[in-house]
C-alpha cells in the first residue's frame, strides 16, 4: 500500500512538473512575441505637464517601472509605504488570498502626497491573486484623485487578471487614461521594456 500511494505521489509530482514547463514556456513565448514588437527604440516626446509617479513595490519590478517613467517624465516620485513588513512564504500568499477575499488590508505609513499641484498622476502595483495587491487596495481607499488624470500601471508574472477593473472601481474621483501592464521578464529585455515604457508615454 505505501509503496503504491509513493508511486502515485511521483506521479502526481511529475505531472505537475510538466505542466509548470509548459506554462513557463507559454509565458516565455508570449513575452518575447510581445516585446519584439519593442526592438525600435523612439524617442520621448510627451508633454504631461508636472506628474507624480505613486507605487507600492514588493519585489522591486514596479518600482523599476515607476523610475523609468519619473526619470522620462521629470516627475515626483511616491513610494506607498505598509506598516508590517512583507516576507514571502506560502502561508503569506494563503494569508494575502484570505484578505482579499475579506476585504482586509493592511495599515500604511507616512502621509498621503498632496496630488492638488499635479496635473497628471500615475499609480502602479503588482498584481496578486490577479487582482491588485492589497497595499494599492488601501491606499486607493485613502485617497480621493479629485478629477485628476490618473494612468494605472501594473507589474506581473504573466497574467494582469481584473487589475484595471479593480483599480478603476477603487479610484475615487479619478479621470482613467491608458492602462499598461509589465510581466516580470529577464535583463536581457530590459531595452524592449523600455520602449514599450516610452511608447506608452508617447501616445497617452
């Protein structure tokens, strides 16, 4: 009997194996499909008079992403900021999973930025459980965007889930322009990102 529940417990573990394979390879080709069309460096042309980047950042993507776009926009930068910590584990993504599904979300620190001198605002953050992550769920829940532009962004493994929509709901008072949503991808296309950054930017 326990050499058979072994051998269906390998089983199952190579099957899963297999799969996570396949869908890093999907990811992987999607990605490189995606980004080629990105090879053409442009330069920036944009005008969006004084902008502020607001982001909450965990492993570091949508921070890179909110620096790109301040150092292109000449913007002020805003970090959101939780009060606990954040360590990744498995009982954190069951606790986070938990949390969204409760509405549950985590204490911030720091004084909100005054958003009244701006004229547009960007706001990024990585997607979890393909929603947003629950930081961004409390700051938006803080804020009221004042009939300001607002330009969402978000970071992610492979798929930006209900990202938008969920951002939009939670955006108070805010005026949505373009969404762009980044996957988590290597350094070897960090010159594509880029150009998908400044083509963004471009044509908002």
């Amino acid at each position: 009997m326990f050499k058979k529940i072994l051998i269906i417990l390998i089983i199952i573990a190579i099957i899963g194996a297999i799969i996570a394979i396949i869908h890093n390879l999907r990811v992987a080709y999607r990605n490189k499909k995606e980004l080629s069309a990105f090879a053409k460096a442009e330069s920036y042309t944009a005008n969006l008079g004084k902008v502020l980047v607001i982001y909450y950042s965990w492993t570091g993507h949508t921070q890179d992403i909110a620096k790109q776009i301040a150092e292109l926009t000449k913007a002020d930068i805003y970090r959101i900021e939780t009060e606990e910590e954040f360590k990744s584990s498995p009982a954190f993504y069951a606790r986070v999973k938990k949390n969204l599904k409760e509405k549950n979300f985590p204490k911030l620190k720091g004084q909100l930025p005054d958003i009244n001198n701006y004229d547009t605002i960007f706001v990024g953050g990585p997607v979890w459980w393909y929603t947003m992550s629950t930081p961004l769920y409390s700051f938006l829940g803080q804020i009221d965007f004042k009939g300001k532009k607002v330009i969402p962004f978000s970071t992610q493994g492979s798929n930006p889930g209900t990202f938008l929509q969920d951002f939009t709901a939670n955006a108070r008072n805010a005026q949505i322009s373009t969404y762009a949503n980044f996957n988590n991808v290597s350094a070897k296309y960090n010159t594509e990102v880029h150009n998908k950054i400044v083509h963004w930017l471009n044509n908002l």
